[in-house]
C-alpha cells in the first residue's frame, strides 16, 4: 500500500508501507474514500513544529469498513463511514461532557492519507452514514471529520443559540464551518470577518448576514455597530491551524 509520510520540513513522500492490521480488537480498518490536507500539516512542512523522524500524515477522513475487531459494535464491513482526527471511545466521562478529543484513551491523528488506515477505539471515533453516499456528497462528509466539528465546537463554546449574535473571527475552513453551525444553533444575526470575496460568498451562503472587512479594533467596533448588532454579541473564535 501507498501512504504518505512527512521526513522534515519540505520533504514530504508517498511511500510504500505495510498495510495496518488490526491490534486491538476495538479497533477498525477501513479503506479511504477521501482524505485531504489539513492548515496543521503546513505547521511542520514549513518547518515551524519540529519533524525528529518520519511521521505518517493525514488526520482527516471518511471511507469504507473493510474489516473489524471483535468487540467493535456500531460499525461492521462495508459501512460508509467518517472519523474523528482524535481517536476517542466516546464513553469515558470526558467524552460524554462533550470534550472527545480530550478522552483518557485518546490517541493521536497519525496515517489518514493513507489507503487503508487503521482506526482504534472505532466504535467512538466512527460514525457510520445511512447508506452509501453519493460522490459528490462524500466532499461534505470529508468537512464533518474534522473542521465542522471544530466550527461547531467553537459556536457550542460561545454559547450561540437563537436571537443570539455570533461573530464568526476568520474565513478558513473552520470559520466558515463556524458560520455553518451559528446558523443550525438559532443565531439571529452572524457576523463574518472576511477579507476574501469567494469566502464572503460562503459565508453568506452558509448563513452570514453580516460581513466585517476590518480587523483588531477596528473590525470589534464595527462588528459592535452594525445596525443590529445585540448586546449579547459573543465571538466564536476558530481555534486556527494549529489545532487538528
Ligand atoms: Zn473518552
Ligand atoms: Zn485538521
């Protein structure tokens, strides 16, 4: 099999590797459907985190079950499935107050682009979908392993919720997403801040009504004088490329 493997900065290769077994028996093996390139991959590539030997790349992923473990349950061969960066149990008392990518059992994103990969602690970390999905619905269920989880978490944190303001600070992917779930939790009136036209298009298809240009200072008092702009304006700030 084929996977790709960062050696240091700038230095990134497809290789060939040995295909994943499964070692444990909640862990899963599934075939990738489609993977991608994360902000937090460019951290080591440009050399700003250290890369002290070869590391397997890829946290972010959707595919198929090809084979699971004895006690895995909620998943089984075949199942169309997305995941989570952080392998999680989704049972431990962390997970269920909502914070899985800080599980005791957690373990690290590690091999997503590669062909097969090896999922552990599937049953929390997978989600299966109803049926298989079409190809042009499996880019949409890519964003849900990881940025959209992460927009939503950021909304959840700011307490967004109907008649709300949420002020959206950013227009990467996990912003967007952020604008995307501030409008599935209710808020009356979403501020983006954008300085790029097609992300401003997103945004507003995503559910933006408001579109800051202006950054530091200047952007906080504009997005607090927009004409309708509530007193209970909260900032869903996205926890930016460093986080996975
Ligand atoms: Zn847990
Ligand atoms: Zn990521």
């Amino acid at each position: 099999m084929r996977g790709v493997v960062m050696h240091a900065p700038g230095d990134v290769r497809v290789q060939a590797l040995d295909e994943p077994i499964i070692l444990s028996p909640t862990d899963a093996i599934i075939r990738l459907a489609a993977t991608c390139v994360c902000g937090s991959d460019l951290w080591p590539y440009r050399g700003a985190d250290a890369v002290d030997s070869p590391r397997p790349m890829g946290h972010e992923y959707a595919g198929v079950v090809v084979e699971v473990g004895d006690d895995v349950k909620s998943i089984k061969p075949g199942d169309f499935v997305v995941g989570s960066f952080f392998a999680s149990d989704n049972t431990c008392e962390i997970c269920r107050s909502g914070y899985q990518s800080s599980c005791l059992h957690r373990e690290g994103p590690q091999g997503a682009q590669d062909e097969p990969l090896r999922v552990p602690l599937a049953d929390g970390t997978l989600v299966g979908t109803p049926g298989n999905p079409s190809e042009d619905l499996i880019p949409s269920l890519l964003a849900a392993s990881a940025v959209f989880g992460t927009g939503w978490f950021g909304a959840v944190a700011a307490q967004v919720g109907p008649g709300k303001t949420a002020a959206v600070v950013g227009d990467g992917a996990v912003g967007l997403l952020a604008v995307l779930a501030a409008k599935q939790l209710g808020a009356e009136k979403i501020i983006a801040m954008s300085r790029h036209e097609y992300r401003q298009k997103l945004a507003l298809e995503f559910g933006a009504t408001d579109i800051v240009t202006e950054r530091g200072d200047e952007g906080v008092a504009k997005s607090r004088h927009s004409p309708e702009a509530s007193v209970r304006t909260r900032s869903s700030r996205p926890s930016g490329p460093r986080s996975p």
